[in-house]
C-alpha cells in the first residue's frame, strides 16, 4: 500500500511538471509567433518603401 502511494505521489508529481512545461512552451511559442510576426511587417514596409523608392528613380 505504501509503494503505492509513493507511486501515485510521483505520478502525480510528474503530471504538474508536465503542465508547466507544457504551459512555458506554450507561452515561448506564442511569443516567437509575436516576433516574427512583427518581422514579416517590418519587411513588408520596407519591401513597399524600396518599391516607392524605385519609382521615383524610375521618373
């Protein structure tokens, strides 16, 4: 009876490790998204500001 509760204790344990790593990845993931996210905008603006820029030499 005793191993088994020292079994179920550890299980238990391993679970709530597993929740937070879980929820850290998560929340790392969510953030790179963020970051690249803000990456892709910046190289749309500067895509758009080269092809303004094109223009005007192209007058």
């Amino acid at each position: 009876m005793m191993s088994q509760n020292r079994q179920e204790e550890k299980d238990r344990q391993r679970a709530e490790n597993d929740y937070y790593v879980n929820l850290k990845t998560e929340l790392i993931i969510g953030d790179l998204h963020r970051k690249i996210d803000d990456i892709i905008d910046r190289q749309e603006k500067l895509q758009r500001s080269l092809e303004e820029l094109e223009k005007k030499e192209n007058r």
